[in-house]
C-alpha cells in the first residue's frame, strides 16, 4: 500500500529538484558514469547549501576490512547501478558490510562514498535511451534532512479495501482490491536536494 505514496514523492522530486550531470566518470557520455568527484561536488554543494546530514558518522574499529564512515547525506539510486558501485571499490566506495559496525545501516543500503550513503531500489527512476549517446540515464536523488516533507490529512489514514468474490449464480462474482488515501509531499528546502544524473560504465 505504501508504494504507491513512494512513488508519488519520487516522481514530485523527480520534477521539481535541481539537477547536476555525472562528470567524473570515463564513458564519454553526458552525463557520464559515476565517479567519485561527482559525490564529493554532490555533497559540497548540499553542504555550502546548509542542508542537514541524515547519519551521524561511524568511529573505526579494530576490525579487520571495515573502516570509518563519515556523517552522510542520502542517496537513492537504481539496484542497476550497483555493478558501478562496486567498480569504485578502493577508490572512496565502502560497502555497507565494511561499516565498522551495521546498527544504523538501513535495510536497502548498498554503501558509502565519502558523505553520502547509498540506498538502492528496483524503483529509482531510469529514463530510457536519453543520454547523449542514447544510453539509459539514471536520476540518484541526494538528499538533505529538511529538504522534502510527507503531508497526511487529519483524521484519515490509508485504507485497503476489500470485497471478496462470491459465486450466487452467473453475476456478482467479482472481487474488489482497491488502496484510499490522502496525503501529499512538499518539497521544503530545494537547496537541501539534487538529482545527479549518470549513465552506467558499461552498455
């Protein structure tokens, strides 16, 4: 039930935040795959911006693989994208399992890129064939803690509702599955959210 209010907000961002192309990657197309400059200018330009990190950072441990985490936006990006991610191991990218520890690590969190903290779904938004050289463009929505806001009415809350099917003949035997609810998002400080647009490394 509650995707449905995801993906409102996800496309509401979608068309109203600020945008920046992926340049620091090696695939000559614009935008380009992701590297790590594209998360340092990211965060640099949310940071100038006085947006809010989401995490607090993680202190090293003596624990053989993990290392340091720093205090990080949020990133939403595409589980396609993934492969990338891990092509940028070694340079900045840590991934979720080498946190030094996974108490504040959320369920869907791929890793780390300096400050920003990766969180990957099947339903990030894709825009097919729309680079420059018609690969697929890839909208990683960065965010600061105040920048968006989830709005629910007074009094109502979300409702499934549902009939079941019941056979009296040759008519009534139709079910009903049907989602009431009324809600709406709002973007409450636009300088505290970016889309970094990329492309993948490979076809």
């Amino acid at each position: 039930m509650r995707q449905a209010e995801d993906l409102i907000l996800r496309d509401y961002i979608l068309s109203a935040a600020s945008e920046i192309n992926a340049a620091g990657g090696f695939n000559g197309d614009n935008p380009t795959n992701l590297g790590v400059s594209d998360f340092s200018l990211v965060a640099a330009t949310l940071d100038t911006n006085n947006a809010y990190k989401f995490m607090s950072g993680i202190e090293g441990m003596d624990r053989f693989g993990t290392g340091p985490v720093r205090s990080s936006y949020f990133m939403l990006s595409s589980t396609e994208l993934q492969p990338d991610f891990d092509a940028l191991t070694g340079s900045g990218f840590l991934s979720q399992w080498q946190y030094p520890t996974n108490a504040s690590a959320l369920p869907s969190e791929y890793g780390n890129v300096f400050n920003i903290r990766i969180l990957t779904s099947s339903e990030a938004p894709v825009s097919r064939g729309s680079s420059a050289n018609s690969r697929d463009v890839y909208y990683n929505t960065v965010v600061g803690k105040q920048a968006v806001t989830h709005i629910n009415q007074d009094g109502f809350s979300m409702n499934l509702i549902y009939r079941d099917p019941y056979y009296s003949g040759m008519l009534a035997q139709n079910a009903t599955l049907a989602v009431k609810f009324a809600q709406a998002q709002a973007i409450t400080q636009d300088t505290a959210i970016r889309n970094l647009l990329s492309t993948r490394a490979g076809n």
